[in-house]
C-alpha cells in the first residue's frame, strides 16, 4: 500500500478525512471538499491505486470507501494528529459540508448530482 503517497497532498488528506466518516459518491465529494470533479478524480485515481479505497457503482453513481486495512491505519494516524487537525479551517468546514450532504441523501444513498450545497446556500439568501 502507497499510505505515504496518498498522504503527501494536503487534497488527498482531505478526501482520506472525508471517508473516514462515511462512505461518499464522487457527487458528494465535488460538494462537500468543493473541488471540481477532474480535480477530484486525478486524486482518487492516485488514492485507489495505492489500494487504500474501494469503489461501488450504484446506476451512475459511484461511491468510495476506504478499504478495512486502509482504515485501519488511516484512522490511528488521523486520531494523533487530532489537535492539529481540529484547528484546521479547512477540514472543519469541510466536516460540515459532508454532514449536510449526507442529509441529502434518500435511504442513505446519493440521490443528486454535484452543486446541491451552492443550490441550498443560494435559496437562503
């Protein structure tokens, strides 16, 4: 497993984060992380060929998952740097995000496509 390659981009730290607390479809990452979906792509195709995610297909959406052993080496590494982590702005903002897409989903699965988040903020205003 290539952990230290998939770690060394602060973007990947980000989509590793993200997967730590749930399984997400490339949708749900494009909103969430707010990167754009080839940005995103370059980084899981980086991620998946160190063999730390695995990928299920469900009609057009794909969803990642970190694989078990992934996890559970991830996971320790995330949970020492805790403090660290907590103050980044990005990171937190990014919990956030992945929490109110989460809410989108109909019986916990993705059910819309990329943009929902900015379609929600912009009804608020």
């Amino acid at each position: 497993m290539l952990l230290g390659k998939a770690l060394s981009d602060p973007t990947r730290v980000r989509i590793l984060h993200a997967l730590l607390r749930s399984d997400l479809c490339v949708c749900e990452m494009v909103d969430a992380l707010e990167l754009g979906q080839s940005t995103l792509s370059a980084h899981l195709q980086t991620i998946r060929q160190a063999g730390i995610v695995e990928t299920s297909r469900r009609h057009k959406m794909v969803s990642y998952a970190l694989t078990m052993d992934a996890k559970r080496l991830v996971e320790p590494i995330f949970q020492a740097h805790e403090d660290a982590l907590s103050v980044d702005h990005r990171l937190t903002r990014d919990r956030a995000r992945i929490q109110e897409r989460l809410n989108l989903r109909s019986q916990g699965q993705c059910v819309f496509g990329p943009g929902q988040l900015d379609r929600a903020e912009d009804t608020k205003k």
